[in-house]
C-alpha cells in the first residue's frame, strides 16, 4: 500500500514526531511506501512531492516545523480543485492520504473524503480549538513558551512599575492564553470567547499597583472589547478567508496608559510560540496519533481522524472535528478571574 502524507495550514510543533511515527509503523509493520506532498495541499495540486521513508524521518523527534513544508492552499477555492488532488494521488499510484492539520486541512480531507477520496486526518494546532480531541499537539508547546514569557516579563515589570502586556496567538479561542495566564500568575486575561470591560480591566490594575505588585494582562490575539474596536482592521485575509490578527496588545497599551496614568509596554509573542522543539506532552501525543494514523489507514477507516480521549488515542468522524470550534467554557474563564487584579 502508498501512502501519502502532508502537513497544512500554520505549523507547530510536533508534526515531525507524527511524520516520524507514521513512517516507522508504516514501514515495519505494514510494509508501506510513502510519498511526501510538500506545502499542504499545494503537493496534490500542483504535483510536488518529496521521497519519504526511514531515511528521511531519522532524528526529526525533536525537530519543529514540518519536513514536508506547509501553506494555507486551498482546494476548494480552486477551479476545479478536488479533481486535481484526486487526479495527482492517482498518478502517484497512492491509496491512502494522511492529512495532518487544522481546522482548515482538515475541513479539505472532509470534502475529499466526501468527493470519494480516502483520507484519514490528525488534528494539531497550538490553538488547541478543534471539536472532538481533549488536546491538540503543539498547544502545550505554545502554552510553555509563553508561560516563561511571562515568568520572565514579571520581574521587569516589577521593577519598572510597569504594566507588561503579553499579546499570545488565538483567534476565536482564548485557551492559549487562558492555560498560560494561569500557569504564568497574570492579573488579567482576556479572550475572545468573552468581550472585555476596559474599565475592570483598569480597575485591576490599579488594584495590583496598589498591592505593590506590578500587574501583567494576557491577551489572546481574537480578544475585543465591548463593543468591538473603534477603528475596523486593514482586513488582509488569508485562502481561507481568516483576517491577520494582532494588535490588541498595542490598542491597550495605549488606552491603559491613557486612563490609568501608568506606564504601559506591550509583548506580542507572534511565531515564537510556533517555533521550535515540542515538548515531552507534545511529542509523545503527535507520536501516539502517528501510529494511530497508520493503523487506521491500513484497516481502511476513511474519513476518520485520530482524538484524544482522557487518555486514549480513538478514531472519530473527521466531520465531528471541523463541525464546531472548541471554545473556552464559560465556567473555566470564571475559575481564572478568582486571581484577577
Ligand atoms: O491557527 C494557528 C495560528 O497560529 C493562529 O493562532 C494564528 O492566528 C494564525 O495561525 C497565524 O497564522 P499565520 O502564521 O498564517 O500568520
């Protein structure tokens, strides 16, 4: 059996150690070939492909991004698109394809898989926000690059009386920055899934000021206020039709100086939270939904993607995945404003 595999959307780490594991079980268990389609769906569709074997997962455990590349193309959007994938996975001779993406690869696999095609899909994201898995691969990643962000901003802040401003990745969900303010002991963390008060937000600070402390705000990129910004963004978008976040840290920076009279700076994170090695959580979940992945295409799952439940590894309709966002829960935003100010 050949198996195609490929890596879309924003990448983190983690998706080597999926890669890895994929090929290895593959390999020795199954007797699989591969081929690698380079940058997402932009392989199938436009014919680009790398060799992929033993040889080429040796020693990308620890490695982050993806060896295969990634971009955000989509199919779908394109004239006549599905035909093309379908066309190229034929002229490779492929008989299964393991896509390894977010919201929006995945979204693709479901279409495909619909169109007839056999796909199994992984989940990852840092934004740990796809339905049906308890966790993404490269969440806690993220959340511990950003957590030592903070460790780090409140020393400077303390001895500055600043107010330090971490602006983290999260565009429709706050768990980056919910998991990592927690972890980080910040004074206020905002999300997107609940619209911020400006006024609290300032009270809180004042308050922290007032203990001698000085405060740090958590932000995720998606968060507004009440009301929304009074000035619309510039609106670049990408193939998927998402806008290009950040900023927020910087808007309230300014209105927090502005009402409050203390200095404030702001810290966008940005791609840092993307880069580098995964951590041990991260490498031994991409690794598990690797294995699971393999074994699932070799006994013809279609349509299927690897979740983690508790902490078992299952198979579930890939449709349950893109069906709904997985957003923070009112209840577990609560239990954090208990530290708040
Ligand atoms: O979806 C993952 C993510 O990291 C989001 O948190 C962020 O908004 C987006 O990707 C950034 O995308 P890009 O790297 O394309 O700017």
């Amino acid at each position: 059996m050949k198996v195609g595999v490929l890596t879309g959307g924003g990448d983190c780490p983690g998706l080597n150690a999926v890669i890895r594991a994929v090929v290895r079980r593959g390999s020795t268990e199954y007797g699989n070939e591969f081929i690698g389609y380079r940058d997402g769906w932009r392989g199938p569709l436009e014919g680009s492909s790398i060799e992929l074997g033993v040889d080429q997962v040796r020693g990308i455990l620890p490695r982050g991004g993806t060896i295969l590349g990634s971009s955000r193309t989509n199919p779908i959007g394109e004239e006549g698109g599905i035909e093309r994938v379908r066309q190229q996975l034929a002229a490779d001779g492929v008989d299964g394809l393991i896509a390894i993406g977010g919201e929006d690869t995945l979204g693709v696999a479901q279409a495909l898989f619909e169109a007839g095609l056999p796909v199994v899909g992984v989940p990852k994201t840092i934004d740990n926000d796809l339905g049906a898995t308890d966790y993404t691969f490269g969440f806690d990643t993220a959340v511990n690059i950003a957590m030592e962000a903070i460790d780090r901003l409140h020393t400077t802040a303390e001895s500055h009386h600043r107010v330090l401003i971490v602006e983290v990745m999260g565009r429709h969900a706050g768990w980056i920055a919910l998991h990592s303010g927690l972890a980080g002991g910040a004074n206020v963390i905002l999300i997107p899934e609940q619209d911020f008060d400006l006024e609290a937000v300032c009270r809180h600070i004042e308050n922290r000021f007032s203990d001698q402390f000085a405060p740090i705000v958590v932000v995720a990129e998606g968060a507004k206020p009440i009301g929304g910004f009074p000035k619309a963004d510039e609106g670049k978008t990408d193939a998927f039709g998402h806008s290009r976040l950040g900023g927020v840290a910087h808007w309230l920076e300014a209105e927090i100086e502005e009402r409050t009279g203390k200095e404030a700076r702001a810290t966008v994170l940005g791609h840092v939270q993307r880069g580098g090695t995964p951590t041990a959580f991260d490498r031994v979940l991409a690794t598990r939904f690797g294995l699971h992945a393999i074994a699932a295409v070799n006994e013809g799952h279609w349509g299927s993607m690897t979740a983690l439940k508790a902490t078992s590894i299952e198979l579930v309709p890939l449709s349950e995945a893109v069906d709904e966002l997985k957003t923070v829960p009112e209840e577990l935003y609560r239990e954090a404003e208990v530290f708040f100010g």
